[in-house]
C-alpha cells in the first residue's frame, strides 16, 4: 500500500468514526424523547426519568470511547507498514 492510499483510507476511518458518532448522539436525543414522553404520560416519575437519563449518559459515553479505541486502533493499523 502506498503512502497515499494509507493517508485516504485513514480519512476514511475518521469518518466512519464520526459517523457513528453522530448516529450515537441521535439514538440518545431519540431515548431522551422517550423517556420524556413517559414521564409525562406518567409512567414513570420525575426521579426515575433522571435515573434514566444518567444511566443513558453513562452508556452513550463507554460506547464514544469504544468507537475512538477502535477508530484509532484501526488507523494505526492502516498506518503500520
């Protein structure tokens, strides 16, 4: 593989990774909804809609450092010569 080909695909793997990202944040702001939706249809209380939303934080953030761990460990795989 040449130095070029590595540097595209590289671009390549940062968009991917910003792409899951985004599809990330949007899965959240849709559960966010959910849960909002629930609370005010009363199906839940206003501690439990808080718990939630931690517990949301929580997972949405070990899944961005997965998606980085991995983004850059597959850079440096297409950068390894």
């Amino acid at each position: 593989m040449t130095e070029e080909t590595r540097k595209q695909l590289i671009k390549v793997v940062g968009k991917k990774v910003e792409e899951a990202r985004i599809a990330l944040r949007q899965g959240r702001e849709e559960t966010r909804k959910r849960i909002e939706a629930m609370e005010k249809a009363k199906e839940i209380t206003q501690d439990d809609r808080y718990g939630m939303q931690e517990d949301l934080d929580e997972l949405v953030g070990e899944f961005n450092k997965r998606i980085e761990a991995m983004g850059s460990e597959k850079e440096a795989q297409i950068a390894t010569v």
